[in-house]
C-alpha cells in the first residue's frame, strides 16, 4: 500500500476514534449534569425489567428503540434475532437474565428489511453464515405454504421476519430456562415483536400462548398453560400428575391427539 493511502486509512481510523472517545465525555458530563448520583447508583448493581433480545443490525438499538436507559434493559443481539438451543451465549444470557436478574419481560426484537433474514429467502450459499441461516431457513420450511401464497417478495419477506419472530418465541418457551421459571412464583412474559426501519414504529405480533408452544407438550415435554399472562396462569400441575400425562401421551399417541390444536 502506498504511504499516501496508510496515512489517510490511519487519519480516517484516528478520527473515528477520536469521536468516540469525546462523544462520551461530552455523555459523561451531560449525565452528571442531570443526575449527580446517576454512575453512583449505576455501580451497586443492575435489576433490570427487560432481557432485549434483537438483531445486530445497527438501525436497531436496543435502548433507542425502546426509551430505556442504562440499567433497565438486558441486551443480547445476533444476526436476525435468533434463538438457537446450541448457542450457549444466547442460553448463557438467557439463564442469567432470568434465574439471577428475575427480568419480567423478555422481548424478542425482529425489523422489516432484516439483511440475515433475505440471505436466508434466497437460495444461495454464503460460506460459513449458511450454518446460522440454516435456522432461518427452517422457518421458511415450516411456513413455506403460507408464505408461497404471498405473491409480491417484500410483502413475503415481511412476513418471513413476523414467522421468525413467532418461531424464536417458541423456540425461547422450548428451553428448560423458561420451563423451570414457568413453575416458579413470577415467571417472565414472553413477547414478539417487529420494528419498521421505515417509520420507527414496533408492532406487538401479540404471540400468545396459543402461537407460543401450546399443544406441542407431547414433543417438547412443555407446559401448556398461558405464557404471555403467566403472571396470571392457574397453577401448574403436581410434579405427578404431569409426569403421568406426558408420559401417557408418549405411550399412547390417542391422548395427542386431545392436547389443544396449534395455530
Ligand atoms: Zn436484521
């Protein structure tokens, strides 16, 4: 490379740098400004409400997004906002948020124009992306009725980030994390929702328990009572009597077929 070009590559580094280094400053003194105790309070520790979990894309903030500031939200991102079960960071996030934070809302973050989610519609190959993409990929296998019958590819790549938001809370309500917590005294609430770069408006897809996992106990040895208002949900069923019925239902496939319909 010539001088010329590593001197301005350098200048241009330097800079970027630079601006990140006074632009927190500048944070820094605005924030003890307004609040004396902010950073003070910041330092004991954090309890927040909300685990964010979202795309990596950078038109979508996890704070900016959703009016939160330091300390209230717990943010996990990664490419098309997915929840994948040998991701151990995800899981690793997951259970921290839940049995040692006690987060009370856990919000699972999708947005129109998801780059991850179009690689994934299109049937070419990547490289070593193709291995992530491959979970977006079964999302379109298992809506591709559906989403063949959508004729014009925006609307149906829209719909492809509303069913993987669908599938990524289902795929959360899967793990023995959320399991377990369910059986405890405030388990958290489980959301979906999308977020339009367009306009910066989110939509709640209101994923309840019926789009959530409901009637897929016999598989995934779940609860099947409401997610979405657990706080609110009966009690869940004696140790026993669960042990009995999802056992009945593996051995004896007529009692499958009396589980709730999945929508
Ligand atoms: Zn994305």
């Amino acid at each position: 490379m010539a001088n010329s070009a590593l001197n301005a590559q350098k200048a241009t580094t330097t800079t970027g740098i630079q601006d990140i280094m006074a632009n927190n400053r500048q944070w820094v003194a605005a924030k003890n400004a307004e609040d004396p105790e902010f950073f003070k309070r910041l330092a004991t520790g954090q309890q927040p409400r909300y685990l964010f979990i979202g795309c990596s894309d950078s038109r979508v903030p996890a704070s900016g997004i959703t009016g939160t500031g330091p300390g209230e939200m717990f943010v996990h991102r990664n490419i098309a906002n997915m929840v994948v079960h040998t991701d151990l960071n995800l899981l690793s996030v997951l259970q921290y948020a839940v049995e040692v934070l006690g987060v009370q809302d856990i919000l699972v973050v999708g947005h129109y124009g998801c780059g991850g989610v179009a690689a994934a519609a299109a049937n070419k190959q990547y490289g070593l992306i193709d291995n992530w993409l491959v979970n977006i990929r079964d999302v379109v296998r298992l809506h591709e009725t559906e989403l063949l019958r959508i004729k014009d590819e925006q609307q149906r790549l829209r719909r492809l980030v509303e069913l993987n938001v669908i599938e990524q809370v289902r795929n959360l309500a899967k793990t023995n994390i959320i399991q377990n917590a369910l059986r405890g005294d405030k388990p958290p609430r489980l959301h979906g929702l999308v977020y339009d770069i367009a306009d910066g408006v989110l939509k709640d897809l209101q994923v309840d328990d019926s789009t959530a996992i409901r009637g897929l106990a016999h598989i995934y040895g779940t609860e099947v009572k409401p997610l979405v208002a657990a706080h609110h949900a009966p009690a869940p069923p004696t140790a026993k009597e669960e042990s009995s019925h999802y056992e009945g239902a593996l051995h004896n496939p007529s009692q499958v077929a009396a589980e709730p319909a999945t929508a």
